[in-house]
C-alpha cells in the first residue's frame, strides 16, 4: 500500500575494535535482469564483540508484485564496505507482496484471497512435488498446510518454502509445538511452570524471522490443539 520496501540488516563486528561500515543495498531480479532498486548508502558504527540492526526503508513505486499465478521473486544484494574495501556481501530472496487479514479475508496485495486444500494426494503427488501441484490446481486447490520441520521437497525445510515460493503455492507455516501428544506438566510441586511457554515465545520470534522472506507464506500457525485439544484434556 505504501508502496516502500523495508530492509532490515544485523552487522557483527567479530573483531575486538569499533568497525565503522558502510551498508549498500541494490535489488534486482531473481532469474536475472537489471537492478530495479538501489538504496542510498548507510553508516553504522558496531561496538567490538557487538552486533547492531539498522532498519531502512526506501519508496519503490513500481516493483513486480508476487502472485500465485505470477510469482515473481527478487535479490537483495547487501554490500558491506570498510574504506574503499568490499568485506562481506550477502544476497536475500524475497518476494515482493502484502499478506493482510481483513474481517473474514485474507488479502493479498489488496485483493481478497480465497483460499483452498485438501489433506488427500495421490501415489504419485506425494512422491513428486511437480506432480502435487499440478494435481491441486486440477482441483481447485492452492494452499498447502506444512508443518514442523521435515522437508517436504528437497533437503530441507528452507528447500521447501523454496519450490512453494517459485510454484505460487500459498502455505499455511505450522510450527513443530504440537499440543495433541503433548502431555503439558503447568504446574510442578505446586508452583505453576513457565518455561515451556517462555521458551515457546523465544522459538516463535525466531522461526518466524527466519523464514519471513518467503512470500507464499500467508500466516504463520499457533496449532489448534495447544488450546482446545489441551481444554478437554485438563479441563480447563
């Protein structure tokens, strides 16, 4: 709506004297092609042993938006230079889209999304990714429910979320916090237990930072059983 992109880039500083950097960001497309966005260049000082996060924010009027039917992706170049001197560069993949929740819609860059899946594939689906996603469009279907932290292609989890992001697929992230076997202790000799959920809170900040960049996710999923498998159990 904006119509702005938003870097948000952490610099350490391994080395046991205040390094002073400058941070260049330019932004091109993923299968190739000119750079469409360059930031202006930033100054930061990190302290020795230190990391600092700088948030930028820069107008970018017109960018190719992802869609399921069209999804595009870009690269971030980040260039960190001391002096004249280039000594780290590191390159992100995002797509450029806004996922929003408006009453009973999902909306993706401003138009409402309807939603649809199944927890049925066939033989051949579950075998070869290619396959599944030409078997749900057949059906009408377009999001994919994964959980927890098992690659559903490829090696990975990040894997994953790759080949959703590059098909279009939008995905449901549910975390690995699964309250149907989880035989939840609240309270120990009397005195009510806060760790799991204070640990739960860290681990929620960073899977969620983790995987942020990737544009087919649309929402980020606390599982249902935490609180209503949990209720009939306990009682509460």
């Amino acid at each position: 709506k904006k119509k702005e992109l938003g870097l948000e880039v952490s610099v350490h500083n391994p080395t046991d004297a205040p390094l002073t950097v400058k941070i260049a960001n330019e932004v091109a497309p993923m299968d190739g092609g000119a750079v469409e966005k360059t930031f202006a260049e930033k100054e930061l000082t990190v302290a020795p042993g230190k990391e600092e996060t700088i948030k930028l924010s820069e107008k970018w009027e017109n960018p190719k938006l992802w869609w399921p039917d069209d999804p595009k992706q870009y690269i971030v170049t980040t260039r960190l230079i001391v002096g004249d001197k280039i000594v780290d560069v590191k390159k992100t993949k995002f797509g450029f889209r806004e996922w929003e929740w408006s009453g009973q819609h999902f909306t993706l860059n401003g138009v409402p999304w309807h939603l649809h899946a199944d927890l049925l594939h066939s033989d051949a689906s579950t075998k070869d990714p290619e396959v599944a996603v030409k078997d749900w469009k057949k059906a009408g279907e377009n999001t994919f429910r994964y959980w927890g932290y098992r690659p559903w292609t490829g090696k990975s989890q990040e894997e994953t979320l790759d080949f959703f992001d590059a098909h279009g697929t939008t995905v449901r992230r549910s975390g690995i916090f699964d309250g149907q076997v989880a035989p939840y202790l609240l309270v120990d000799n009397g005195k009510a237990r806060t760790d799991l959920f204070d640990n739960w809170r860290t681990q929620l900040h960073a899977w969620v930072k983790a995987e942020r960049n990737h544009p087919s996710i649309f929402i980020w999923s606390v599982e249902n059983e935490i609180t209503y498998i949990n209720a009939r159990n306990l009682g509460w």
